[in-house]
C-alpha cells in the first residue's frame, strides 16, 4: 500500500515487511530497484521531475529520514515508521549470505568499495562479493556491462541523489541484476571510512544530529529538515 508525502509515494511498512518485500523482489524476475527518501530527496524532487518520476517508478520506495515520517504524521497520513536504507541492506545481506546470492557494490572513491567488500565477507559470513567499481566514472555503458559481466544479483548504487536513482532507472536493466539498491554514503560506512551514529542516536531518530556534529558543512543539508515539515503543514492547510 501506498502513502503519498509531497508527491513521493511512499510503501507503508515496517522494517520487517520491508525486507521481505527486497527479498521477493530479489528473487522475482526482470529488474527492480529500491529508493530510501529522505527530506532532502523531498525537496529536490519538488523541483526536479525527472527525480520525482525515478523515485515514484522504483518497486520499494522506503522511508529513511525521520522527517519523511514526521511530515506524514502531519499530513493525517501516518506511515508505520522509517525504514533506513542501510539497515534494510544489512538485512538484504543477511539473506544473501544464506541464500547464496551474488552482490556487486558500485560508489564511493577508488578503494572504498573493495573495502567496504573485505569487511562485509567478514560481517556476513557466506556472503559473496562478486565485484566492485568507484563512482568516479564518466561513462555508463562500461560500467552497467561489468556488472552483467560479474553475475550480480543484487547491487547497491551509491552515487549519491539523484544521480544514483537516475542512474539505476536507466541503467539498472542492462546489468541483468534483478535488484539495485540506492544507498548513497553506504560504502563510507562499510569501509569505515565514516562511523554510523550509535545505536541511541538510530533508535531517537537523530542520526542527522550525530553526523552535524561530526560534519558541521552539513547544515545546509540538514537544513532540508525543517523545510519539509514546512511543506507539509502548508499542504494540510490547503486541504490537500
């Protein structure tokens, strides 16, 4: 089921129902892809209808930002809660590791990737990496074909919005991977390269506060937050 929030139609689920719905869509066949919105995507999307339409066309659109689920409360439209894109993965790598499917991670700077690789082996015990690739690329047809090439089933694109949920619409059925996962700064965490915040930080829903803190050049992204409770409540207003 479907809850629309400022014109990004969200799935209501719980983190539970979430991955069972990445792993039927893993299994399933064709090409199916999964976004993780967050009140920056929001914004952007408001602006960019090419954006809008990626995000609106994806197979699980999850909601990973606590202001995406704020914003629903005030529109009447309460969703069952945030489904944060790198917990979702973790699981989807859980499955993967016992199912013995084959994933492909693509982002971040050179190096980063094949890091992030060798540590998840480790944190998933069977889990296959069947191949990596940097995100400093300028052309695509090169890249989509070397993950064909390696035999992915599932692969996280991390470059970032909107260029990785562009890049996954367009590219993502050339890669015969049945499942691509927009996870933005994934890799930086796999690596560690950057810390997650810790886990009472996850659980308040102030992730955002912890890497402000860590990352002050952030505020004007952060600053998204506020806009889009802004937006909503405007909405409601309006009686739409």
């Amino acid at each position: 089921m479907k809850t629309e929030v400022l014109g990004v139609a969200f799935d209501n689920l719980t983190p539970e129902e979430a991955l069972e719905a990445g792993i039927a869509l893993a299994q399933a066949e064709g090409f199916h892809y999964v976004v993780t919105p967050n009140p920056e995507f929001l914004r952007t999307a408001k602006v960019d209808e090419a954006f809008r339409q990626a995000l609106n066309q994806a197979s699980l659109v999850l909601p990973d930002g606590i202001g995406v689920t704020y914003a629903a409360k005030i529109l009447g439209r309460p969703l069952k809660g945030r489904v944060t894109g790198i917990d979702f993965a973790s699981g989807l790598m859980g499955w993967m590791a016992r199912s013995g499917k084959r994933l492909f991670l693509l982002g971040a700077k050179p190096g980063v990737a094949e890091q992030a690789a060798a540590n998840l082996t480790v944190a998933y015990p069977g889990l296959t990496v069947c191949g990596t690739h940097d995100g400093y690329f300028k052309e695509n047809e090169p890249v989509a074909q070397a993950v064909r090439a390696a035999g992915a089933d599932v692969c996280f694109v991390c470059l970032g919005a909107p260029k990785q949920e562009l890049w996954m619409r367009q590219y993502g059925p050339q890669t015969g991977a049945h499942l691509m996962v927009g996870l933005g700064g994934a890799l930086d965490v796999y690596a560690g390269v950057v810390d997650r915040a810790p886990e009472w930080f996850q659980r308040a829903g102030l992730e955002w506060l912890y890497r402000l803190g860590k990352e002050p050049k952030r505020i004007g992204r952060m600053a998204k937050l506020p806009l889009v409770l802004c937006d909503a409540l405007g909405e409601r207003i309006r009686g739409k």
